[in-house]
C-alpha cells in the first residue's frame, strides 16, 4: 500500500474551542491508482490534502496516522518532510496563477524543483530536466516557453506549468487539488487527459481533490465523497456512479446535467449549504438537508458501513472494522438509510 490514513482529523482554534474541519477520515491509495476525493465547498477536501503533506498551518490542531512507503510520518521532522515534498509527494494546486512565482520565469520555477532536492545536479542539468519536464506536459516550443513569466502563459499552460513541477522529480504519489478549475471545458478536457496519461506512464497514484463528480468519472478507479469533514460514501467509480447510496452522493449525481436533461427545467439542487465547522448539527451532519431524514438521524452519527455487493438495501449494511482497508475493496456508506429511494 502506497498511502495509508487512519482517523485523521484536523481542527482549528476559536474562542469556543476547536473547530473540526476533518474527522476520523481513512483512506488508502495504491501505487498507479487515482482516488477521487469529493464534495462541495467547505466539505474538508483541501484540509485533507494539505494534512497528508503536513501542510497545515502551524494552529491547526492534528491527529491520526499518516503512512507513506510504510512510513509512518506522524512523527517525521522538518527535514524529513523536506526531502519528501516535491521528491516522491508532490501536490498541484489549485489556482497556478498564485500559487507561481509572478517575478520567476516558469523554467526556473520547475529547474528550482530538481535543485532543492538534489545538490549533485548543475543548473544547466536542472534546465533541461525542467524544458523536457516542460515539453512533457505538452507546452509547445519550451525551449523558447521557459523564459517566459507566468502571465505571459494562458491559464492551460500555467496549469501545465504546475504539473510540469509536481513531476519534474517523478514522485510516486500526485495530489492534484481542483486542477481544472476556472478552465474552458476544452482546456479541462486536456489535462485530465494529460493527467491520466502521466499516470499510466509514470505509474504514479493519484488522490484527485475535485467538487465535480463529472470530471471524476473520467480519471478516477474509486471514489470517496466527503461531507462536513467525513467520509459518506465510498467504492468504485463505476458503483457510485450507477448504485449511490447515500442521499448526499445522489443530490450531488442528480444536479449534472446531461443530454436527456430537460432544458425547459430549472437543474436540480441540494437545498441549503454545507455547515461550517462552528455549526455542525448532532448526529447525521447531512439530516438538515436530506430528504429521507428521520428522527433516528438527528440522535447520533451513523458508522461508515459497508453495503452487501449487489444489493442496496440498509438492511444489508454491516459496521466496518478496519476502515482503511475497506474503502480499497467495498462499496461503504455513512447513513442508516443508505440505499432507500428517495
């Protein structure tokens, strides 16, 4: 197993104590693998990313395993964490427009990848990885592009440019944090393809930070969807896509449009919003909006269980004991009436 998270939760400090923005989350990823990591905004999806590559901000308060190679990093050092990051973790975030160095050219941002990780290698090396890095993601011409500055590139080649780093030291585990976003569906459609391809290429896993269960379908094997912190739903792609069992999992399918969608008629929606950390209600986080909620649902918050392979009844549904390991084999989710018609 390539990544490994038990129990991982994340808090933030306020004057009425911590505020829990991910709680007792597990997952694994294998080596060549995408895991799509879903929700809506403020579900907790960038926390986790940033939590895996110990990015947090210095108040947040963490606990839980993380375990890398089968490296437990709970207690890794600073310099430890260093010689990771950027070498075998690597993340793309989620708007490259800021997250480049606006008075560097993109070449040296990507060459500055390979010297921070490897003193033995000259700066006329480390450009040539970055202009073959470079002409990897399909930037046309690079050995003319990697002088140029980030605002001289399209939002596509700045996001290129972003996974041009990310790779640049082939890393054995990518997390890409909403890369298509604010992106023409044109320019999404190639760097999906671009990141699937480099997948299969490099045989890297990939944990894909996304709000949009369409994009997901097309690069991903399983599926985790999260909402206010936790997991609800996980499986294979091809099982949350055609037998969703939670109500959250079916509000967000049911709101993409497709070719039958009746254009005469307003897109179906998830009433009302996320609830922010300060407000989670008891039991059921998602009771307030669904609508199979029953009184049962506001008492106490349901265990993730697993749903019986070929049958979606809540009678089937059965406690998990070892988290981690069930999301890489079994379709589970966090309702007690997981599976009903709604």
């Amino acid at each position: 197993m390539l990544l490994e998270i038990e129990n991982l939760s994340v808090g933030f400090p306020s004057p009425r104590g911590p505020l829990p923005a991910v709680q007792e989350l597990s997952l694994t990823l294998e080596a060549g693998e995408t895991l799509a990591l879903v929700g809506e905004s403020g579900s907790g999806k960038s926390v986790t990313a940033l939590a895996i590559l110990d990015l947090l901000p210095p108040e947040a308060l963490a606990s839980g395993a993380v375990r890398f190679e089968g490296r437990d990093l709970t207690s890794a050092s600073h310099a430890e964490w260093r010689s990771l990051r950027g070498r075998r973790m690597a993340m793309i975030f989620q708007e490259p427009m800021t997250a480049l160095n606006p008075v560097m050219r993109v070449g040296d941002q990507v060459a500055e990848a390979v010297l921070a990780h490897d003193a033995t290698v000259s700066r006329a090396e480390a450009r040539r990885r970055a202009i073959e890095a470079l002409r990897e993601v399909s930037i046309p011409d690079p050995e003319r592009r990697w002088r140029d500055y980030p605002h001289q590139l399209s939002g596509g080649q700045r996001q290129r440019v972003m996974i041009a780093m990310a790779i640049v030291n082939r890393p054995a585990l990518l997390i890409a944090d909403e890369p298509t976003t604010a992106l023409d569906v044109t320019v999404q459609a190639q760097i999906l393809e671009l990141l699937d391809e480099l997948r299969l290429r490099l045989g890297l896993a990939m944990l894909f930070v996304s709000h949009d269960l369409a994009v997901v379908r097309r690069v991903s094997q399983r599926v985790a969807v999260m909402y206010a912190g936790r997991i609800v739903e996980s499986g294979a792609v091809d099982t949350i896509f055609e037998r969703p069992a939670h109500p959250y999992t079916r509000g967000l399918l049911a709101s993409i449009p497709t070719l039958a969608t009746d254009r005469s008629q307003p897109l179906r929606a998830i009433e009302g919003s996320v609830p922010s950390p300060a407000s989670i209600p008891a039991g059921c986080a998602f009771a307030p909006r669904c609508p199979l909620c029953i009184p049962a649902c506001r008492e106490a918050m349901p265990e993730l269980a697993a749903i019986a392979s070929g049958n979606s009844s809540s009678a089937n549904a059965f406690p998990i004991e070892g988290a981690a390991e069930s999301l890489a084999a079994r379709h589970s989710a966090r309702c007690i009436r997981a599976g009903e018609a709604e």
